[in-house]
C-alpha cells in the first residue's frame, strides 16, 4: 500500500493530512494550533473532526474566506459540532486557549483560532 504525502500522525489523536488543503495539499500548520486540539480532545473527551485545516489562497477564496484567514497561516481549524453541543464546545475551547471559537450553528462546524 502506497503512503499518502502528509500522511502520518503529528499528535495522538492527528494525522498531518486532515489539515492539508484539498485541492493542492500543501500544509502550513502551527504547532500550537495541534496541541491546544488535543488538549480540547482531552477535555471533551470525544474525537474532533477537522472540517477545514490550511487552505491556499485559490482554495480560501473559492470558499469565501477573508483574505486574512488565519487558515492561510495554519492558525485555524474548522472541526465538526453538531448544533446542540456547539456553546459548551466553544466555551471549553475558549478555556484551553483559543482566542476564537465561532460556531456557525446551521452547518454544522466550530471555527478555532491561535493567536499569532
């Protein structure tokens, strides 16, 4: 079986390709952004799905992204919530050091922040 680039765990709970872009696969990813997800993962003791990593430019504005996404740095991820769980999950993501947790109720994800 042939191995995928950025195919290989960063974390226990992450793999370097969930956060890659999907059209060119290149990724930029900060350290911290993994650690606080794991910490997170800990603390809700439930897997978090990434939705949305590091995306290129091409990529973040065929999804409508602002120009400055902190996605474009690898300073964001978008992981799945279902609705009913999306206020506990942003307040607990917010107590592990996040400076942004947006829940964007009807389609079904949490947008996370690191700072710089």
């Amino acid at each position: 079986m042939t191995k995928r680039i950025n195919d290989f765990q960063i974390a226990e709970h992450f793999n370097l390709i969930e956060f890659q872009c999907p059209c060119c696969h290149k990724v930029l990813l900060n350290p911290l952004l993994v650690s606080r997800l794991e910490i997170l993962r800990q603390k809700i003791s439930k897997p978090i799905i990434i939705n949305s990593g590091f995306r290129c430019q091409k990529h973040n504005e065929e999804v409508g992204g602002v120009a400055n996404s902190k996605h474009r740095l690898g300073q964001a991820a978008d992981v799945r919530v279902i609705e009913s769980e999306q206020s506990e999950f942003c307040e607990t993501a917010l107590k592990t050091g996040f400076i942004k947790a947006i829940a964007y109720r009807e389609r079904g994800f949490v947008h996370l922040e690191i700072g710089a």
